[in-house]
C-alpha cells in the first residue's frame, strides 16, 4: 500500500466503514487493512475510534433468569450465515473425480492461488472435494501468540471464520450437489481444543463445526487429530511428519498409499510393495496459503502452491495427480488455470 492508499484508508475508517468495505475499496484484503490500521495507529497517524461511535451493546436484565433459555441464548451467539447452494450435477463416468486441498489457513490464504483453483472448479464437477486439514489458521487464539498483543492486534475470531465462509461459500456453490464433501481437522484446528481444555467453560461457543456450518453445508467433518480417511485404496491424513523427507516417514509408518499435508510442500515417492504386487504411492500436497508469513521471519524453505487432484476407480485402484501453481497459474488437461 502507498501514501495515497493510506489517504484513503484513513478516510474510510473515520467514516465507519468495515474493514471488508476498506479493503473492497482499495482492492486488497481485509487482514491487510487491519494491519495497516495497526501499523498507522502505532506511527500515531490514525487514533482510536471514539467511543461515541461505537455500535452500543444491549442491556440485558438479569433480575430474573426463571424464563431465559440459554441454550437459545447461545444458539443466537453463533455466527449466522446464509449457506451457498448448488444445483451442479455431476457426470456419470466409471471413476470418480476428487479435489484435495491442505493448508489454506485462513484468513492468510492466498487470494489469487485460491481463485485459480476455484477457475478449475468452475470447468470441472468434481465428485467428492477433501479438505486434509488446517483449513483455518486460528492464529488469534493459538498458544503461539498467547499474550503477544501487538502480534494480536485487530486479529478477532469472529472475522476469521467470516473470511472461512466465504471462501467455502465459493468452492461449495461450483460443486456439484451431491459432492461428497470431507473437512478433516488439522493442527491448527487443534487450537480450539487447547483453549477450552484451558477454560471449558467456552465449550460450544467457536468450534469450526459450528462457525463453519459444515454440516449445514454437508460436509462430513472428522475432528479426531491424526485422524486417517480411506479413498479407494488410498488413505489420507493432514499429517504429523517433518524433518527432510516427511512422505519417506509417512509410508513407513503407513506401509501402504498416503497422501498428507500439514508441510507445505510437494513431494512423491513410490516404494515396494510387499505383496510385489504395485508400488506403494506416497505423497504430501503444497498449500493454499500465503508463503511467507511473519512468523517465518523471512527464512528460506521449500513451501509450494498446489493441490492434488485423485481419480479412484471403481475397483479401488486410483490415479493420483500432484498439481503445483507457480505464480498463482497452473495447467490441467492443456488448460491454463490463473487467479490473476
């Protein structure tokens, strides 16, 4: 952003409007305009807003309680949204068509990567969409930043998981209705556990089952950390490995065809099978994500775009296709995908 963009910014925000407005308006996301918000406010350019302007909070009277039903009460606390739907249909063929997505940790997902694939969605009705994992990052309440309030500055729950229903409002209207849809937890989804098993009273209140809708949208959601799904005979997890070669670590411990996530980066390997039958197929998608965040502190890794594309057969069997974006592009049968 330039000085005349911060013109602007500084306009819009002492008019009221939304961080979503703002940054609609100067053509960026809203996490950016919330941290240049923070950043003007820190070189003392942009105060406080008034208290005057504050949306004021209802008084609730509490002298009697008989009558309140506060499980109604909590039900109206979550957040409401109005669920995208399709009427795409899918295409009767003697194999079945699934799109794999890891990492995308949102709200620092990259918009332009994301778009790209949401063009490849646009052209082809998959048959089952996968989510393996980290789709949010949940880095407002992960014990990372516990207590770093500047680091927490402007960075609200609520917002996050607006951004997450956004984004799955737009792969979810451009798959077919019938699409078997999966959302695995990851590590980062992890983070909601850790802060109610520190204060269980919040239990209920800010899950992604919930904040998501995913049910309401028809996912089946798998909440277990570590937890293994089967697609034909290949078995899918978000992943706990690292070090040099994290696939290398997942087929020993798997001993049979894996797909992971959780690092970032694509890797692929084929090793013997024990029954000398096919090699066994091990595998790790790149991520959705933006690939230098702060907490990298601008240090060199092999993190890369990408997603998996698999094709299960009706025997089991299956084909499974890394793709890699480069520059937010990618190509899938002689077509050029682009989210610029």
């Amino acid at each position: 952003m330039n000085v005349d963009d911060d013109i602007k910014l500084i306009k819009l925000y002492k008019e009221n409007k939304s961080y979503v407005e703002i940054g609609a308006a100067l053509g960026v996301s809203s996490r950016t305009v919330q941290e240049r918000i923070s950043k003007l406010r820190c070189a003392g350019e942009l105060p406080e807003k008034e208290a005057s302007i504050l949306t004021p909070i209802a008084k609730v009277d509490f002298s009697d309680t008989k009558d309140i039903n506060f499980n109604d009460m909590i039900e109206e606390s979550k957040l409401s949204w109005k669920i995208a739907k399709s009427n795409i249909k899918t295409i009767k063929k003697d194999f079945k068509s699934y799109l794999i997505v890891a990492d995308t940790h949102v709200p620092s997902q990259n918009n332009t990567v994301v778009k790209s694939v949401l063009s490849l969605c646009d052209d082809v009705p998959f048959d089952g969409f996968i989510i393996n994992g980290d789709f949010m990052d949940l880095n407002c309440i992960s014990h990372w930043t516990k207590n770093k309030r500047k680091t927490l500055e402007m960075k609200r729950l609520k917002s996050d998981y607006i951004q997450g229903n956004i984004l799955l409002d737009e792969f979810d209207r451009r798959l077919p209705k019938n699409c078997d849809k999966r959302f695995l937890y990851g590590n980062h989804e992890r983070f909601v556990e850790d802060l109610v098993e520190e204060m269980p009273e919040l239990e209920g209140l800010f899950e992604p089952i919930e904040c998501l809708k995913l049910k309401e949208r028809g996912y089946q959601t798998f909440t277990a950390q570590n937890h293994v799904e089967k697609l034909g005979r290949l078995y899918i997890a978000h992943g706990w490995f690292t070090g040099t070669s994290p696939v290398n670590s997942a087929l020993n411990a798997f001993n049979t065809n894996v797909l992971i996530g959780h690092v970032h980066t694509e890797e692929y390997k084929l090793q013997s099978s024990v029954t000398k039958e096919l090699a066994l197929v091990g595998a790790s998608t790149g991520c959705l994500c933006d690939l230098n965040p702060a907490y990298m502190q601008n240090k060199a890794h092999r993190w890369s775009h990408g997603f998996a594309i698999v094709h299960v057969y009706s025997n089991g069997f299956f084909d499974l296709d890394l793709k890699r974006i480069v520059n937010s592009r990618f190509i899938y049968n002689s077509k050029v995908y682009s989210g610029i």
